[in-house]
C-alpha cells in the first residue's frame, strides 16, 4: 500500500497528492547534512521530498524507481535536484548522472549551481580541479558540454537540453528530468532505455504543471498513475507529489484568488520566508488569471485524452449500440474548410432522458448536401436544421431554393427552420458538447467516422471562449461538429419552436 513519508518537526502544510511506496530507510537525512555543509541547508518541504527519493527496500534498492515533485514556480524545486545529485554524485558513485532539461540555458544554469555547490563543499584546486574530502572532481565548462567527473572513479555529471536524441547510447544511473512540463513521449523514449543495464536505477522529475493540454504527456501519465495508487491500491514504484490546487484551467470561476489560504497551500516555500504573499500578488496583473492560477497556484490544464478536445474514456463509456432518440431532434450541416467532405447530424432525447448523438451522413464533396438535408427534413421533420455561418453562406442559394431559411421571427421559430449559428454561439455549441461528454450525459452507436472525429479533435481558445479548431487539415472534425452543433440547437429552440406537432414514429436512429 502506499504510504506518506513522516511529518516534518515543524508544522507544515503537506502535498495535496502525495503518494510513495513503503520503504524500510532512507539516506534523505545525509542528503540534507551534505546540503548544509554545502551552504544551502533544505527547507523542510525539500527535505521530505529528498528522503523519499532516497528511500530504499531491504535490499538497498530505491523504492521510488520514479519521483515526480509537482510545485509553483520559483519555490525551490531545484534544491532537490541538487540534493539528490550531489550525495548520488559523491557518496553513492553513481556512475552517470544525466541532468536534461527542456532548454540548454536551463541546463547551463543548474550546471552554474552545482559548480559552486562542489566549490562550496571543498577546495578549489583550479577553475577546472576541485577537491571534496579527498575526491578530485574535475570541471568542464566547455559549450555543450559542461559537467563533472570524478578523477578515481570517472563517474560523471552530464548536463544536456532534452531532444529525440539526446542520452541516446549513453547509460545513466540517474535521470534528471528537470522542466518536465514539456518532457514527451519522444524523449522519454532516447532517455528511457539509458536504465536497462544499471543495477539500481532512477528517475527524477521536477516541474510546474504543463503548458496546454497538448503538452506534458508524460506527467498526466505520471498523476494518473499516482492517482489510481490512491483510489485503486496499485502497486507502482513511483514517489509523486503535487501541491497544486484541485481543479483545473477551465474552470477558474469558483478560484478565489485573494484567499491568503490558497497561496499557502500551494507555494511551501512561504513557510520557510523565502516567498511571501506580496510578492505573488505582483505576479497576478503580470501573468492574468490563467497564467497565475497555473504558475503559482499549480492548476492543470484539463487533460484531452488522445491529445484532443474530448476524454476518449468517457466517450467509449457513452457507446450503446442500441441506441435510439424518442421524440424531437435537430440536425445539422458543416463543411470540412478544405471542402472535401461534409457531414450531416443529430441530436436527440432517448426515453431515458440522456441525449442521443448520431451521424446521419459522411460523404465526400458537398453537392450532395442540400439534396439529403431536404430528405432527412421531411422524414425527421427535425426542430431545427442547424450550421454555422461558413457553411451557410456556401449553400444559402441552394437552401432558399428548397424553402429551407432562417425564421421570420427570431423569437418565433417553426418547426424546420433554418438557425446559423454565430460565432458565440458556435462556442456556446463546443462548450456544451464538451460538458455533455465529460458528464457522460449522451450515447452513440460507434459509428467510425464520429469516433475518429471525437479522438482528433481539439479545441481553440480565444480571451473568453472556445471551438472547434478547424486548423489540423489531417483531421476531419465535421461529424461532431454536427452532433454539437444539433444538440445546441434542439435545447435552444425545443421550447420556443411553433407547430411542435408530428408523428414521433417517422425517424431514424
């Protein structure tokens, strides 16, 4: 079972996720007094961190075979880095100690800290020599290639800026993964492999939460894994701790920003004097809200899963191949923008009140359209026939011909009348959508090109809103711009539309 590492003496506020194996010791302690020594003792928050990374079983083997330490900016990550490198580096041997970091100036700048680390602890030979209680550690500060080397055991410090390739070839005993918001799967794989013939190997990963939903795969699968440890009990050799606030970017509505208590929580170094609450609060017209609920209270950006808009978990739970709407519906019409397909769907209500969400017609080109959309009016006779105003304007000749327009009245639509959809309304159409999925409020009967749609799909952010980005020109998002675009319509208009009358028996689906 996972277990929490022991209270610090002095009373401070702990991780809001913090999970870890169980372990028999830890050399954490000595890590701490090599710090001191070295000038830079750890606050109490890094000292817990660094016993857990240190933490062994009862054959000496590193309990946490992955360490992940999610804190705010600026709170002092990087003394745990230090911590944990400096005793592997000079008490432990470890043999290669990979530092990478997204940006070579970052790397360069913990190559710059460690340097007066190992000055600090001994006696400066030379620019290049230094001596620690009788280890000679040699200095290279050469572009690219800086780092350090022990002149009895050449074990090594390596610094690099984390690429497809970088670490490729090379075996390191422990892995430094600093600014894991952008660490993917890419580089973990050239990095990933450099274990396979060390005896007792680690990884480290250090960072704030990721930049976007599209970035950080590995740390959402990081927190996953700690996550299903706590509710689920697995067994996984990873120490993870994050002291970001719960919720996520999208929802910062209910965020009190002013709450002196969520700056505690949240930045541990508070505690320790070396933050204070004044100086984050300068950050807050600096960085606007998004930015500063993220880098100093710790929000996540809310996980797309496949990379998309939509969680593919709650999706797949939504499949019933049976199902079917009882009652009204709206369709909808959208135009791949490069005009090579288009899509024809509907939203309805089942008998058990969830929604049902289906794809009418996929096809190629768009002379098509018009022709079907007037068939499923007169079968269907549907609430609302929905598109937004690109698609619109493409087809509006060809609409008006048929009898298919816009209401006379706004307020006072009929039954098969036409509704454009502006572009907040087209947000307002996303924003549902999205909520409807996340709720599982909806079903479909897993047609391929609705499910395709739903996985590549992903959103575009304006100041205030979101749709559905139509930029990714190998995607093609219409089908569930549809579904979206009919479900909108049908709430929006089901109370207000005239002549609600009809055989609910003529349908499909």
């Amino acid at each position: 079972m996972p277990t929490s590492p022991p209270t610090s003496a002095i009373a401070l506020p702990r991780p809001r996720i913090e999970v870890a194996p169980p372990y028999v010791g830890t050399y954490g302690p000595l890590a701490g007094q090599l710090m001191a020594r070295a000038g830079k003792p750890l606050d109490p928050w890094q000292q817990d961190a660094v016993d857990l990374m240190l933490a062994y079983d009862e054959d000496r083997q590193w309990v946490c075979f992955e360490y992940c330490e999610l804190c705010s900016r600026q709170n002092g990550k990087g003394a745990l880095l230090e911590a944990r490198v400096l005793f592997g580096f000079l008490v432990l041997g470890e043999e290669l100690i990979m530092w990478s970091a997204h940006q070579y100036k970052t790397a360069k700048e913990a190559f710059r800290r460690m340097r007066k680390l190992l000055r600090k602890l001994g006696t400066v030979i030379n620019d290049n020599l230094v001596v620690i209680d009788g280890i000679y550690v040699k200095i290279h500060s050469s572009h690219g290639f800086e780092g350090f080397e022990r002149v009895d055991t050449e074990a090594r410090i390596q610094f690099i800026a984390r690429s497809k390739d970088s670490g490729r070839g090379l075996t390191g005993d422990l892995n430094i993964i600093d600014e894991a918001y952008d660490y993917d799967m890419s580089e973990q794989e050239a990095l990933g492999p450099t274990m396979l013939a060390v005896q007792n190997p680690q990884f480290i990963y250090t960072s704030s939460p990721p930049l976007s939903s599209d970035s950080g795969e590995i740390l959402y699968s990081l927190r996953d894994r700690a996550m299903a440890m706590i509710e689920d009990g697995e067994e996984d050799a990873l120490g993870y701790r994050d002291w970001g606030m719960e919720g996520d970017l999208d929802q910062l509505d209910g965020v009190d920003f002013d709450d002196p208590a969520n700056y505690r929580a949240t930045n541990p170094a508070l505690h320790c004097g070396r933050v204070t609450i004044p100086k984050i609060k300068k950050l807050r017209k600096m960085l606007g809200t998004r930015g500063f609920g993220r880098e100093c209270f710790g929000l996540w950006p809310r996980k797309r899963e496949g990379g998309g808009a939509f969680d593919l978990k709650k999706w797949a739970a939504m499949l019933d191949e049976a199902s079917s709407r009882w009652g009204d519906v709206a369709i909808a019409v959208d135009i791949e923008p490069e005009r090579d397909y288009a899509a024809i769907g509907l939203a309805g209500v089942r008998v058990d009140e969830l929604e049902h969400w289906q794809m009418l017609d996929f096809q190629a080109g768009v002379d098509w359209v018009v022709d079907r959309v007037v068939e499923h009016r007169d079968v269907l006779r549907p609430i609302a026939i929905a598109m937004g105003s690109g698609t619109f304007k493409s087809l509006e000749t060809a609409l008006k011909a048929v009898g298919i327009t816009p209401p006379k009245d706004p307020k006072k639509p009929h039954r098969g009348d036409l509704m454009v959809l502006d572009y907040l309304e087209m947000s307002a159409a996303t924003g549902l959508a999205l909520d409807v999925v996340n709720e599982r409020k909806a079903r479909h009967i897993g047609q391929e090109a609705l499910n395709d749609a739903v996985r590549d799909t992903k959103v575009r952010r304006t100041t205030d809103s979101i749709v559905f980005s139509r930029k990714d020109k190998e995607s093609r998002t219409s089908p569930i711009v549809t579904v979206a675009q009919a479900r909108y319509a049908l709430d929006t208009w089901l109370p207000v539309v005239v002549d609600a009358d009809y055989d609910v028996l003529d349908s499909v689906g």
